[in-house]
C-alpha cells in the first residue's frame, strides 16, 4: 500500500498523491519514509525533498517546516508542513546569489544562524537547479 503524501506551504498545495518513498532533509539529518513507517514527528531543515511515485521522481527544495508520519487506517500518511516549497524544474525562477547577499548582509549584521539558513537556500538551489 503506498503512503498518501501532502506537501504544502502557507501559499499552496506543492505535491499530493500517493508515493512510494519519500526522502526529506530533517535538522536531525535525512529521513527516509517507506509504508508502513512508524508515527514520526521532524522538523525540516533547508534541503531537498524527494518524492517516488509510480516509477516517477519528483524533487523539491523546502525552507523548513515540519513532517508528519502517520497512521490512517491500515496505511500511511505522510503530511510535509513547508515554509516556502519550489519544484526542481521551477528554480530557474529563483536565484542564489540573492541568497547568498542577503547571507553576507546578515553576517555583517551578526546575525549568523540566519546567515547559515540563507546560505543554506543558496547553496541547496545552486546544487538542484543545476541538476
């Protein structure tokens, strides 16, 4: 039985349908889901996510959020609460070096736990988007 996953963000549903796996990056370090996982609760870090479903793979890059492993009924669910979601095929849209200013203008502000997170969104588009 596969899981029945959602992705969303405060904007939109970014992914919803059933999977077969599901890959996400938690501030614990990734986190593979297969059916039948046991009830789990992460909080995501700036990373990819990746999703298999049906033969097909679909990646995307969060800015954090929450995933939720449960039960429902015999199968499994699995709920992605994103701040910010973006498809691979659409980071053309955005660009990493506005990041990485906006990191370095944090820095010089001493704010460097949301330079990391900045840098953090640069470095993981510039690795996805060249994909």
């Amino acid at each position: 039985m596969p899981l029945e996953l959602h992705l969303v963000t405060p904007e939109r549903e970014v992914w919803a349908g059933e999977a077969d796996f599901v890959i996400a990056r938690s501030v614990a370090g990734d986190i593979g889901i297969l059916p039948g996982h046991a009830p789990t609760l992460a909080a995501l870090d700036v990373g990819p996510v990746t999703i298999e479903a049906g033969g097909q793979r679909t990646t995307l890059v969060v800015d954090g959020g929450f995933l939720h492993v449960g039960e429902l009924g015999e199968g499994t669910t699995v709920d992605i609460l994103a701040e910010h979601a973006v498809l691979q095929d659409d980071l053309g849209g955005e660009d990493p070096a506005e990041f990485e200013r906006r990191a370095e203008e944090l820095r010089n502000d001493g704010r460097f736990d949301d330079a990391r997170v900045e840098q953090a969104k640069a470095d993981t588009r510039r690795r996805l988007g060249s994909g």
